[in-house]
C-alpha cells in the first residue's frame, strides 16, 4: 500500500462507541484542595521533635531540636535553654516523624528569608 505523506487523519467512526471509564462510587476528577501532598502532613504550624538538627534542602529550613538549660558548674558558664524550631509549613511538614503539630508561635523563618522586622 503506498504511503501518503501530509496526509490528514482519517476521521473516527461515529457509529463506533467510545470507551468510557468507569464511574467510582465518589471518585473525583480533580483532587482535593484540602488534601496534603503524598508523604507530606497537613498544612499548618509544626515543632520539631527530633533530637538532632537537620537541614530540608527544598524550602530551605535548617530544624533545631530543643536544647535545656545548663546549670553552671565550676568549670563552665551556665548555657540557657534553646527552644526546638516551630515552623510554618505552606504545603506541609515533612512527614518523617520529626514534626509535631503545635498551637506554638513560629520561631524560625526559611534560611533564604530576610530578617523579619518582628525579630522572630
């Protein structure tokens, strides 16, 4: 058969049904706004809870654990209490078990941030 070139597709049958999809039972098309991205938690404040600090490369955010207070003893200065990082995530914590939600005030802004003027 010879092979035309340029040539415009042919137009489909209109007597041939096309394949629908099946309906799910409260399926829907687009997806929730409310809903949190896959492997992310809600949107909303969060602390962190993990023991060790550690840096999230996309936001940037460098999270601090929550250091106590030292007392002073003869051969140290005292050293006072650092609270964790409590950070407002737009899109989500990381859910990696390292985020809590709190009713806490945010402390910390993303590392690329300019200073706030509030002195958060």
């Amino acid at each position: 058969m010879p092979k035309t070139t340029g040539a415009p597709p042919p137009e489909p049958d209109a007597t041939t049904p096309t394949p629908q999809a099946p309906a799910s039972a409260g399926a829907s098309s687009s997806p929730d706004p409310d809903a949190a991205p896959t492997g992310r938690l809600a949107p909303g404040v969060y602390e962190y809870t993990a023991v060790f600090e550690t840096q999230y490369v996309a936001v940037p955010l460098t999270a601090r654990p929550a250091i106590p207070a030292v007392p002073a003893t003869d051969s140290r200065p005292a050293a006072p209490a650092s609270p964790a990082t409590v950070f407002d995530w737009p899109d989500g914590a990381p859910d990696d078990d390292r985020w809590t939600p709190t009713a806490k005030r945010p402390n910390q802004w993303p590392d690329n941030h300019p200073a706030d003027p509030r002195g958060v």
